[in-house]
C-alpha cells in the first residue's frame, strides 16, 4: 500500500522558512509537478501542515514527512490553503537550484524522517 505523507510546518514566520526549502526540493526532484503537495491549516490549533499524495512519496521522504493516513481536507479539521507552486522553467534553475547540500540555518532530513540541523 503506497502511503500519504505529512509534516508540520509550524506556526508563523516559521511556515516560510519551510515551505521555501520545500520548494527548492521539489524544483530538484519534480519541477513539472503542477501540485506534488497540499498545504492546508488546522483548524483547531492554527498549525500548518503539508500533506503529499503517495505519488510523490520521494518529495516527502526528502522532506522528512512521515506516513499518515489520507487527509479529509474539508474545512472541518484540515483547511486548504490553495497554495499553488511557482511554475518553473529552466531558466529558473540557477535562482532555485539547491545551494551546495544545504540551506543554511534550516533543517533535513536524515533520510529516516528525523530533522538535523546543520552545525
């Protein structure tokens, strides 16, 4: 059974920071994908969560998602977010090209699912 994949974001400015690496990953791994994600807000607590459909489950596992069930994004508990990734072309690579194994300052996944931060 091919899974769905999650990971929070966070709260606040906090978001942008995480969804800024996402989208270089996913300009590395997929750059044709129209949406390889779904960024929704929960509705309860105000965190924001992207979720990744089993197709993409290279995304998620370099994003360092976790398996999950498939979300009910319906406004209830799950809000989404309509974000829609940049459409890029190839002279977008050397402006969102991964920097020299790493982004400084954020986190990676260590290819498990846990975050390391860079020393």
């Amino acid at each position: 059974m091919r899974n769905w994949h999650s990971k929070s974001l966070g709260y606040g400015e906090s978001v942008y920071q995480s969804l800024n690496w996402l989208e270089q990953l996913r300009y590395e791994l997929c750059p044709k994908a129209q949406s390889p994600f779904t960024l929704t807000l929960n509705t309860f607590s105000s965190e924001t969560v992207v979720f990744f459909e089993p197709e993409f489950g290279d995304l998620a596992w370099a994003f360092g998602a976790s398996p999950c069930e498939r979300p009910i994004v319906d406004g209830v508990c799950w809000f989404d977010l309509a974000y829609t990734p940049a459409q890029l072309d190839d002279s977008c690579g050397e402006i969102h090209a991964l920097k020299a194994r790493g982004y400084p300052g954020d986190q990676f996944a260590d290819g498990r699912g846990r975050a390391v931060t860079d020393q």
